[in-house]
C-alpha cells in the first residue's frame, strides 16, 4: 500500500519541528474536527471519511523514501528527523461513525496523542472528513427529494480527480444512492454498477436506429437507450420503439428503458409514458439525467413529471460547496492534568468550545426524533430524565426534555494506538445513514430555510467557555523588548 504519511501541510512539519526542539515531544494534546456551517445552506450534515482515516492511521510511517525527501530539503534537523523514523500512532481516536447526522460546533473526530503526531494528522484528517462528509450530504438530500425514486450515481467524470472519483462512489452509495456508472469503485466497494449509453455511440453510427438495434444485440438483458442525441419525440422514442418490435420483442427480451439526458424533461417523460404506453410497453421504465440536483427533482415531480429512475453526476460527486471542517487544538495534558485550551476570534462564531468534550444526542422516546445535541465537558454524566438543553450564547432560549432516549455520538476507535473500532460494511453504512436520517423532524430535513437543530452546551462547559474567554480579555499584551 502506497505511504501516504507526509500528506500533510508542510507548516505542520516545521510546527513539529518546533515542538521537538523546545521539548514537547511527549506532550499529550486534544484536537477535535467540527464545522460552522452545514453546507448547501441546509439544516443538517452527514458525517463521512472515517473509513479513510483508519486506513491512514494504520499506515501512519515515516520511511526511508520520506526521511530522504525531508532530508532533501535542507529544512530540518537530524534530530528531528531520527525522531520522526520511529514514530508511530500511539494515541487514542473518538469519531462518530461515518453515516451519522451531524451539526455545526459538535466535536465530530477527537484526536488524544502526543503534540507532534497530532500535529501531523491534521491535513490527512480534514481531507477525508470534508470530502466524504459533503459527498454524502449531497447525495442525501438528493436522495430524499427523489422519494422512492431510486437515483444512480453518474458523476465520476465530473470528480476532481480518479481517487476522488472513486471515493465519491463510495460515498454517494452511503448517503442513498442504488448503485454508481463506477465501475472500479463498484468492485473495490461492492457496490452495484449500473449504467445505460451514451450519444457517441449514436453518432457513431450510420443512423439511430442501426445504433439501437446494435446496441439490443450486444445487451439484449439490459436495453435502456439514450433517445435524446437529434429529437426525443420525433426520432429517439420512435427508433427505440421500433428496435423493441424488430428484435427485443420477437427474441424473448423485454424493453428494459430510455434515458432522456436534455430538453424539458417534464413535458418529455410524459410524452415519452403516453408514445411507451401506446405502443404496449407499459413496463418500459424512463430514467431522467442533466445535471440534476434536489431543487430540480423536487420541481420535475411538482410537475408531474415521469420518473422512474434518476441519473446524477456532478451535483453528488462535485458539488459547488464545502463543509469547511477545521481541526482545532482544545487541550494538552499537564502533570495528569487536562488543561483546556481555547481560540478566540474577534468573529465570534470562530472561538472555539474549549476542552475534552462529549456530545449526547437526545431522542423522543415516543416518535424516536432526535430532540437536540449537548456538548459536555468529557466526565458529565447526563441524566435520564429532566434536562434543559440551553442555547450556547442566548441562554434565555431553553427546551426543557423529558421522556428521552440519550447516546454518546462519539465511539471509540484508537485506543493507545490500537484499532478497536469493527467497521461496518457499506451496505451496513448506508442502512445507518438511512436510519441517522429519519431520526430528524422534516422541518430540518427539508432543503429550503430549514428549521434549525439545537446544539447546545452543558452549563459547565458554557461557564468554562465563558471563564477562558474573560481571561485572555483580561489578559495583557506581553512585547519582549
């Protein structure tokens, strides 16, 4: 497997070096990835990449070829990088798992280690979470959108590259998609490839129906054709048709479907129903592609348009968006001491919730909705009955729970360098992402001015939260002259 170590930026490298050289090796610190915003302006995220993470945790070396290159650069010092050839993940890693809805300012991964490895981890981590994490919250809104429309996967093209293309597959499966046009990923994951034709091959062609006809000949089993190449109405239905009379038909074969890829796909799919339906193939399916995204699929079926399956691409595999997790430093260990550490920002949605924290996640026990999220400091026990969840900065917003369910979001995956986590397949993850998702009221779920989740915080942590900020204000500014 290829050592994918020093993907990382290079200033954690020279941050590092810093900490070795002023002593701080064996400081044990506490970093957590959490996000500010949901992306797509949306009431909610879904939480991927951990799968990755493992993978790069337990790879995480520094070799020969690695040494030599930072060697190279005539930045470090050989010190360091003798340090650097014997180091290996030592620490302890607590990550929701993937598939698991998720909200801005939660702890979503939390990384226990010395200062130096966690330092190192922090590019690799963010990748993996930011990524996925979108590529999975896109494919789920368009998935709850097209109802029970099944929606495939189309969009490697449209990555940012082959692993990223390949990842997005993945993800896009976990987050509710039936299969991927992928074919490599369908083999590395498992997961169902599906696919249909495309126009070169009509093009490629003396005309369409001698494309068509080919193409039932060489996959009789699986017939849906691109009918949109000159005109749907006029030429690409009836040429699909007419092959299903020729040649699907009289050898025993059903017509499978068509895919229109353009035009106004809600008045086509119901002129394309009623030319099917006339000429006796009411089975035969329609499958609706172009760019689309969950606005458009909620406005074709207001439309009444015909769907039977969807194909997206870039709008799951390349969205125009970004979750913006950050990786921030919430804590380092002094003398069997866990000292809270806090950034604070003259934007106040950048400072930080300080310290090692927990969050808990509270549901009805009546209807199983998640009823909001509390941040703890890491020894607050929550109890089980009565509690008031508390709005992080305006504390006169309150909700009084009773009658709940509560569970730790976090579970453990490292411990002392060791793998303890069993990760589910992703059939399983995509069966847990399902049920993450229907644990939320539908006014959070819904894609335009969702309702917002309550995330708040213990009053502990608030109090901490508070005492840290009031004391770097108090703080003087310290110039060594």
């Amino acid at each position: 497997m290829e050592n994918k170590t020093l993907m990382t930026d290079f200033y954690e490298l020279t941050m590092a070096q810093t900490y070795f050289n002023e002593g701080k090796k064996d400081e044990v610190a506490y970093f957590d990835i959490f996000f500010r915003q949901n992306p797509f302006n949306g009431g909610y995220t879904i939480s991927g990449g951990l799968d990755e993470t493992i993978k790069y945790i337990q790879n995480f070396k520094f070799g020969d070829e690695e040494i030599n290159y930072l060697k190279s650069l005539s930045v470090f010092n050989d010190e360091f990088l003798n340090y650097l050839k014997d180091l290996k993940f030592k620490g302890d890693i607590y990550s929701v798992p993937d598939g698991t809805v998720v909200f801005p300012n939660e702890p979503v991964l939390t990384v226990k280690t010395d200062l130096i490895t966690a330092q190192i981890l922090e590019t690799a981590l963010l990748a993996n979470f930011n990524h996925a994490s979108l590529v999975i919250t896109a494919a789920k809104r368009i998935t709850n959108e097209a109802k029970n429309i099944p929606v495939m996967e189309f969009g490697a093209r449209r990555a940012r590259g082959i692993d990223s293309a390949i990842e997005a597959s993945k993800n896009a499966y976990i987050g509710g998609c039936c299969g991927t046009s992928n074919t490599y990923a369908g083999m590395k994951y498992d997961i169902p490839v599906l696919g249909t034709m495309a126009h070169s091959l009509v093009t490629a062609s003396e005309d369409e129906y001698d494309a068509f006809l080919q193409y039932a000949k060489s996959n009789p089993n699986n017939c849906v054709f691109l009918v949109d190449t000159y005109d749907t109405l006029r030429s690409g239905i009836p040429n699909a048709i007419k092959v299903a009379n020729d040649y699907l038909k009289p050898n025993g074969y059903k017509f499978k479907g068509i895919r229109i890829d353009s035009g106004d796909l809600a008045y086509l799919s119901k002129e394309a129903r009623k030319m099917l339906d006339d000429a006796g193939y009411n089975e035969t399916k329609i499958c609706l592609s172009n760019g689309l995204d969950e606005y458009t699929i909620r406005d074709l079926l207001e439309q009444k348009a015909v769907i039977d399956s969807i194909g997206a691409g870039d709008n799951i595999a390349a969205p125009k968006e970004r979750v913006g997790g950050v990786y921030k430093l919430v804590a380092i260990e002094k003398n069997d001491e866990i000292v809270p550490k806090i950034k604070v920002s003259n934007d106040s949605v950048k400072t930080i919730n300080p310290g090692y924290k927990k969050v808990y996640r509270f549901y009805d026990k009546e209807t199983g909705y998640a009823l909001g999220d509390v941040i703890t400091i890491y020894d607050e026990i929550i109890p089980d009955e009565n509690y008031t969840l508390v709005h992080p900065t305006e504390t006169w917003k309150q909700k009084e729970l009773s009658n709940y369910n509560v569970r730790e979001l976090q579970k453990p995956i490292f411990i002392n360098g060791k793998l303890v986590y069993n990760e589910p397949s992703i059939k399983e993850k995509q069966k847990y992402c399902e049920q993450e998702f229907y644990t939320l009221y539908p006014e959070i779920t819904r894609i335009k001015n969702p309702h917002e989740y309550y995330v708040d915080l213990s009053d502990k942590l608030r109090e901490l939260k508070q005492n840290l900020i009031n004391a770097h204000k108090n703080e003087k500014v310290k110039v060594k002259k």
